[in-house]
C-alpha cells in the first residue's frame, strides 16, 4: 500500500519497516544462501582487478586446506616452474613468486615447459606439467614432480618421471580428478590414427604419476571452431556440480581462434565410455571485441573467499592482431572472474571481461556500515543483510528530512500557532562551515535534527 501526500510516512513507521525487510531477508523460506545451482545476483558476485597476473598463460589456482591460494602458470620463456600462494585471489596479483624448478640443460626435460598444475594427493603436493627433450622440442610429454613438505613453496620436489600412455605421441595438459573414488587423468594428447594436433583422453590412475587400463578419446576437435589454425582439443578442466561432470577444454590455435569447448557427463554414468561425454555444438567462452579480450582459453576451476562462488580462472590476450607465432607472444594474461549458473544447473561462461580493477565491496562503499566481522568473510549472508538495513535506513532518514516538520500548537491563539506551525531548518555551524539543515552527511545513520 502506498501512503499518500496527506498521510506522509512516519520516521517510526520507516524504522519498523527497515527492520521487518531485514528480518525478511534472513528468514530462510524467503532469502537463501547462493549455491552453484542459484547463484547470487551479479551485483553481489565477487569482483576482481583483471588482468590479475600478466605474462602467465595456462593458470591453475587451488585452492587449499591452508587457507592459501597456490597458483602456477606458464611462463613466457618456456623454461621453468614458478608458485605462489595468498590468502586471497587477489593477493596473488603481488605475491612473491618462486621458482621451484628449471628446465635441465640437455636431454629429458630440457625445453618447452608448458601449462604446470599443482594437486595436493594423499597428503603430499604433485605438479604435472608438459616438456620436451633439449635436442627435440616438439617430442612433448607430460611429467610430474612430487614434494612431501606441508608447505610446496619450502620442501623440496622430487622428479617422479614420464606419465607414460598407451599410445606414445605429442601429449600435454594433465590434470586430475577423483570422482566416487576413483581418480582419473584427462589430458591432450594427439591421435596418430585421425593425424589432429591433439583430442582429449581420460584413463584411470594408479597413483598419482602413472595410469592404469585403456586411455580413451572422448572428444576430437570436429567442429569448425576447433580447428582453426589448428586441429586442437587441449587443456581439460573438471567441475563437478549439480549432478554432472561438465568437462572444459579449449580449441583452435593460440591466437585470437582460441576459444573453449564444453563436454558433460551424467555423474551416474560410466566416464570412461566415451558415449557418456556430450559434447556443446557450440563454445561457451569466446573473444569479445566488445570487451576487448582475445583468445581466451585454457582455464581452470576454482572458489572464492566466500567459499561458495566458482570462479573461471583463464587466459587471454588484450589485443587480436598478433606478428608471428603466437607462441612467441608473451602477453597472454592471467584473468578470474565469476562463473554464472542457469536455471537448468549448467555453467553460464558469460564473456571475458574487460580489463578494470575490482569493484568495491558494498559494507565499504556505505562507509563501513556492515562490515564483516574478523573471520566471517565478506560474503557472510548475515553481513550482507545488516548492510542492506543500514542502508535502507538511512535513506529513509534522508526522505524525512526533506519533510518539514509539524509542531503541535502551543499558543491558544490560533493565528500564533499557524505562524510557528512549521519549524524552519536549523543552521548549525560545523567546523569552518555552515550547514543548512541536520548535517546528516556526516553519518552513516543522521541523528535526529532536533
């Protein structure tokens, strides 16, 4: 119901509404948590600066039971493996890193160290990562390293060796996911019998640097979007959610063409038939002149600091036009970003956004009002509604404000009263200033102009 001009809200009526919308707000029929299948609005999605890390291609961040984030990425000389690690994502960004391993010199290992991801398996920390004999640079393979420190960053890593496949040609891009306990490797790898740069295969593992069985293709670049430039199906990521396995990879060559592909499987079905894997005919995440980012690929999957949201972590670059090899182009940037989720409980890509720095959080930009209390996280439902209220009241209060103010009548003679039935605005000094009316600028709720 709407009040009317001649029945004007009352400052307690405002109040108690305030506070029954905040009481609405927690009640749980009526205002929930986001989860991945109902996210939280975009307005209150984390935001972060973007680029978050220049020069680092291939990014992968886990996220651990530390309470750190651990992030490794491609760097452009293709000659060694750094990490780094914060608190938050954003941290990141400054971090110290460290390199915790180079190419060798001659022999095994010794050229084109590509796309690292850090695991933590059974109690100890596993990078695998892509490289190349010093003597034949396109014979790449996937190894691993092993480190039983508590902190990756201080221990030392051992090299566990070769991951060694049925088939033994141009491999690349390992990862690993357990799934009603089992644990696989997906990885990219090419096919000698169709003559691709390379599909995406899963096979089950014996540990955690060998596997064990059949290594089966269960997605060949096909599409026109796939094989631009390149016929390529590379860098595979796994999330879990909502019922469904639902596979990422990327496509076509490494310049603007990049893109990235989607496969899903049911989570009751049996993964290593390739039939359980379907296929997007189209690809979710693409270049965006709008936005200015190109070639935005070969990501990873991780959580923000509210414990709740995914996050896309990727790659791009910010220009289309490249000289050359794209290899060769240093400037593929680290990106995060909010991954979005449909009605239907499949991931919504979005696009890339562009480059801008993170947005401010709300309790920050109401002046501190709701911010979160130490260990809560900034995300925390209940900090988030008190902001809300808080805010809600005092817009409230500046609308009376405006109202003027209706004394009663104190004079018996009627035509005095009239003459002082409305109060004038009270002019207070303030500093070197004058303010006219309550100075309720100053406040995050105005006391009352009395």
């Amino acid at each position: 119901m709407s009040h009317s001009a001649e029945h004007p809200p009352t400052r307690r009526r405002v109040v108690m509404g305030a506070l029954a919308l905040g009481a609405a707000a927690g009640a749980p029929g009526i205002a929930q948590a986001a989860t991945p299948s109902a996210p939280r609005a975009a307005a209150e999605a984390p935001s972060y600066a973007n680029p978050l890390v220049r020069r680092r291609a291939d990014p992968h961040i886990l996220k651990h039971t530390d309470g750190y984030y651990y992030f490794t990425a491609t760097v452009p000389e293709y000659d060694r493996i750094v990490l780094r690690r914060s608190r938050t994502i954003s941290g990141l960004a400054t971090a110290a890193e460290s390199v915790i391993w180079k190419k060798h010199t001659s022999g095994d290992m010794g050229a084109h160290i590509w796309a690292p991801e850090i695991h933590f398996i059974d109690g100890k920390w596993y990078i695998y990562f892509a490289s190349a004999p010093a003597n034949d640079v396109w014979k790449i393979r996937m190894w691993v390293l092993e480190n039983t420190g508590a902190n990756p960053l201080a221990g030392t890593w051992a090299e566990r060796g070769r991951i060694v496949t049925p088939i033994d040609s141009f491999s690349l891009d390992a990862s690993t996911f357990t799934h009603q306990g089992t644990r696989y490797l997906v990885w990219a790898q090419s096919n000698p019998d169709v003559g691709n740069n390379s599909s995406i295969y899963l096979a089950r593992m014996a540990n955690p640097w060998s596997i064990t069985g059949p290594q089966v293709e269960i997605s060949r670049p096909t599409y026109d979007w796939e094989t631009r430039g390149f016929k390529v199906n590379e860098g595979p990521s796994v999330l879990q959610r909502n019922g469904h396995l639902f596979l990422t990879y990327s496509a076509s060559a490494t310049d603007a063409n990049y893109c990235m592909g989607l496969l899903t499987a049911s989570a009751g079905s049996d993964l290593l038939a390739a039939a359980s894997w379907k296929k997007s005919p189209r690809p979710v995440f693409t270049s965006d002149d709008t936005t200015k980012q190109y070639g935005p690929g070969h990501n990873s999957f991780t959580v923000a600091e509210d414990g709740h949201t995914d996050l896309l972590v990727y790659h791009a670059r910010q220009y289309k036009d490249i000289t050359g090899d794209p290899l060769n182009d240093p400037n593929r940037h680290t990106r995060v970003q909010a991954l979005g989720w449909k009605a239907d409980g499949t991931p919504d890509f979005g696009v890339p956004v562009a480059d801008a720095p993170a947005r401010v959080p709300r309790h920050r930009r109401l002046g501190g009002l709701g911010k979160p209390a130490r260990g809560t996280g900034a995300g925390a439902p209940g900090q988030r509604r008190l902001a809300d209220l808080l805010r809600r009241l005092h817009r409230a209060e500046v609308l009376l404000q405006r109202q003027p103010r209706r004394l009663p009548d104190l004079d018996p003679d009627p035509g005095v009263a009239r003459a002082h039935r409305i109060r004038p605005p009270l002019h207070r000094p303030q500093g070197d200033r004058v303010i006219r009316g309550c100075p309720w600028t100053r406040w995050a709720i105005p006391p009352r102009c009395t």
